[in-house]
C-alpha cells in the first residue's frame, strides 16, 4: 500500500494510517510526500 500525502508536518497523521493498515493485515505501507515541513 502506498499512502500519498501533499505535506507531512509531524507525521503523526500518516504514521496512525499506516499503523491502521498495519493491523488490517497489509505487510509493507509506504508514504510518498511532495514536501515535509522543517522544524
């Protein structure tokens, strides 16, 4: 599974996705950004 998202800020949205997927039974999520922002 592959997530897209337009911009990651903590992550923390993605990474509770991702986890979600996880549990459903999915071995391997990816996340493809356009931009991330810097802290």
């Amino acid at each position: 599974v592959i997530i897209f998202d337009d911009v990651v800020t903590t992550g923390a949205t993605v990474n509770e996705l991702a986890h979600t997927i996880k549990r459903a039974g999915v071995e391997r999520v990816d996340v493809w950004a356009l931009a991330r922002t810097v802290k």
